[in-house]
C-alpha cells in the first residue's frame, strides 16, 4: 500500500495552486507571443481580442481561486488585473485593453440595475430617515475630517506642486476641497456587487445598499459644486453653467432611466422570453445612450431598476435573477480591467501618505457611519458593521480624479497620482473586508432564505 500523500500536499493539489495552473500556462503563451512579435507584433485587432478573452479567462480562474481562499470574486478578479496589466506585468498593454471600455458601461448598468430591482418604495418610505441620516453624518464627518488631514499631509509630504500653484491664500485651500469631496466618495459597483455575489439579504445589506445609491448622487451634486468653485477661483477647463450640470446629471439621468424601464417592463409583459440575452442588449443601449448624452449611467440604471420592482407583477425579482445568470462574466471582465488601471509605480512613489491617508479615512467613514447609525436609531449590527461597507473606491473615484487632471493640468496630475494610490489599497482592502462584515452580522445567504425569515430593515 502507498504511504497517503502529506495534507499539505493533498491541499495544494486540489486546491489553490492547481487551480491557477491553466492560468499560468496562458500566460506563458501570451507573453512568449509578445516576446516573439508573431512575426511582427500581433496586430491591434488580433491584440485587442487577445486581451480581451485572456482578461475574461485569468478573471474567472482568479475569481474561482478567490472563492477557493474564502475571498470574494471581485478580489480574485482585481488581483489579475493587477497583475497582468500595464503597471504590473505588462502581460495586458494599454493597447489590447483599450477596446473593452465597451464592457465598463454594460458591468455597471447590470450592478445598477441590479441594485434598483432590489429596492422596494414600501421599504425606502420606512427607511427613508434613518438612511439620509446616516449618508449625511457620514459625508459631513469624512468630509471635514478629510479637508483638514489632507491639508497637515500636504504640508509635510509636499504632495502637490504648490510653486506651480496660483499665489491666492485660497488656492490650497480650494484644491483641498476638491480631494476631501472624492475621497468622500465609495464604490457603489463593488458594494453591491459583493452583495449580489454573497446575496445577503438584513437590515446591515439593505442599510448600505440605500446609503450607497443616497450617497452617489450627493457626491455628484458636491463635486459638481467643489469644480465650480474651483474652475471660478484657479481658472479650468469647461464653461458649463453649474445649474445645468446639476440637472443634466441628476434629473437627466433619472428621466432616461424610467423610460429604459418602461422599456423593460414592456416587453417583460409582452414576450418575455431569453430575459437574460434582452437585458444585456438592454443594459449595452443604456450604457450608450448615457454616454451619448453625458449622463451617469449609474443614476440612470437604478432608476430603470427601482421602476421595474415597484411595478405590479413581481417583475424585480424575474430581472435580478436573469442577470445573475449572465453578470459573471462580465463582472469578470470589468473588475479585471479595473484592476489592470492600478498604477503600482504612483503607489510606490507616494505610499506613504497614501496609506496614511487611506488609515484616516477609515477612521472617519468608522466614525461618521457610527453617529449616523447613532442617530438613526439603528440595530445594533448595523452600528457595528455598516460602515465596512462604504470603505472600497474604485469606478466613480476613478472618473472624477480622471475629471479633475483634465481640467486642471498644472496640480491636477498630481493630485489625481494621490486619489489613484488610495484607490489601490481600496479595492484590495475593500471587498473582502465587506464581505467578513456580512458575514459576522449573519446576513450572507439571506436572499435566499424564506420571506419569514428576512429582516424587515
């Protein structure tokens, strides 16, 4: 009889290690054929395809991996990115990742949609109070908590350029408004997608899932708001009056999304039929159309959702369940991708008031979260546990820190440098951490416990 191989051994076999395998050899077969130019370079189409099957495949294995250790998918899926991407290996150029931007705008409207097909006017009527508490007891904490960190930060790491600064006594201070606004900001892509990966379901799931959505939009009002006065008192880039960017982003975006659920509630009660196919058709028109007109799709794809759940007929539940059977891959696709635009080299050139700040700003989302739970008179659990869930940055932070150098070209690079780092540690520290959380409030599988046995929230 053959000696029984040793537990470590056994473990490794079956587990981690074995499944990134195929991974490794793919990779292997990439780079060889970058190495190798065949015969020249792979050309940009055959590259973009290249990347973008490669990104789907190392997602799905990463993600599996991350299941594997007790991780959320979305960890596994940003550790390949970041990994294999520009900043890391360089396995994934700039060039064949360029073309799945595509996939950005469907991955968020699916989490979006998800998320408002998820929320009942019966619950947000009861819950309305204690959820406008919270969001803004958090804002006001992290923000002035933020403005005045940054501010000491600055001074003693030289983050900002200040000789390529305007000589005003309010310049610094103008320009420390604008980081404390973004760093304000969370990631409403992974926090519910971590929700839907784990479907939790409690008063823990459903306090953030409100706050998140509550959040954005404030966010986008306040940054609006903080580039105005910045663009009035440093000079930049856009001549859009304020008044207009407010209307055109919230009730724009709020009009085009009700008109996309009509859309759908439309042909849910008249054909029906391959849901899962139609609503990544739907959701690919959606991301479009926002783009088109400069909506935020995010706003928008909520509101379509919210529309559809509130509709007699129990349409919400027959959307939700359609689009889990088609998010992976694309989750796989868009979290990989995110993941692959971590600049590493910003992280190691200024990690240390990155971390420092980051520390902070847990501190204070703790905090603020708390008094607004406080206030709100909210279960214990969700005192306890809520506010992990507002700690990841990723997608939103990204476009307003992208917003912010292009309309700011002299400090604006280098404060975009700063919010990227912070981002990195985000969106590794971030999901798991939320995932834990849901778990120690005993919420993760609540969705699919029976109506009995749900927390009303």
């Amino acid at each position: 009889m053959s000696p029984a191989p040793h537990p470590a051994l056994a473990v490794l076999r079956r587990g981690l290690l074995f499944r990134m395998l195929p991974l490794a050899g793919c990779v292997l077969i990439l780079a060889l054929g970058r190495a190798l130019a065949l015969p020249h370079g792979l050309s940009h189409d055959r590259g973009t395809a290249a990347a973008i099957g490669f990104l789907l495949l190392s997602g799905y294995v990463a993600g599996k991996a991350a299941v594997h250790a007790r991780l959320p998918r979305i960890t596994g899926y940003l550790l390949a990115g970041i990994a294999l991407g520009p900043y890391g290996t360089g396995v994934l150029s700039h060039e064949m990742l360029g073309a799945r931007g595509i996939v950005d705008g469907v991955a968020v409207a699916l989490i979006a949609l998800t998320a408002g097909g998820e929320l009942e006017i019966a619950w947000l009527r009861r819950a309305i109070r204690r959820v406008a508490t919270i969001t803004f007891g958090e804002l006001i904490v992290v923000f002035v908590g933020m403005f005045g960190t940054f501010l000491a930060v600055q001074h003693f790491f030289t983050v900002i350029p200040l000789e390529d600064i305007p000589p005003s006594s309010s310049a610094l201070m103008v320009i420390t408004m604008v980081f404390a606004v973004v760093a304000v900001t969370n990631s409403p892509s992974v926090t519910i997608a971590v929700i839907n990966e784990t479907r939790s379901e409690g008063p823990v799931t459903r306090t953030v899932l409100g706050v998140t959505i509550l959040k954005d939009i404030a966010v986008i009002v306040f940054f609006a708001l903080a580039l105005a006065i910045a663009r009035n008192t440093l000079g930049g880039a856009g001549d859009e009056p304020l008044w207009w960017t407010l209307t055109r982003e919230l009730l724009g975006s709020t009009l085009l999304g009700l008109g996309f659920g009509a859309l759908l509630i439309a042909y849910l009660r008249t054909i029906g039929r391959e849901l899962p196919v139609f609503l990544l058709v739907f959701c690919l028109a959606l991301a479009q159309t926002c783009r088109a007109l400069h909506l935020e799709v995010l706003l928008a794809a909520v509101a379509a959702g919210c529309l559809v759940a509130n509709f007699p007929g129990g349409h919400g539940h027959r959307v939700v369940a359609a689009i889990e059977r088609v998010s992976l891959p694309v989750y796989a696709l868009f979290f990989a991708g995110a993941g692959a635009k971590v600049r590493l080299d910003a992280l190691g050139a200024i990690w240390m008031p990155a971390v420092a700040l980051v520390v902070v700003r847990a501190a204070l989302v703790y905090a603020g979260t708390r008094l607004g739970t406080t206030l709100a008179g909210a279960e214990p659990a969700v005192r306890r546990y809520a506010w992990v869930g507002f700690l990841s940055q990723a997608g939103v932070t990204l476009a307003l820190a992208a917003l912010i150098s292009r309309s700011f070209p002299t400090w604006g690079p280098a404060l975009e440098m700063m919010l990227i780092s912070m981002i990195a540690i985000h969106e590794l520290v971030g999901p798991p951490a939320f995932q834990w959380a849901l778990g120690r409030a005993g919420e993760i599988g609540g969705a699919d416990r029976p109506p009995e046995d749900e927390a009303t929230g």
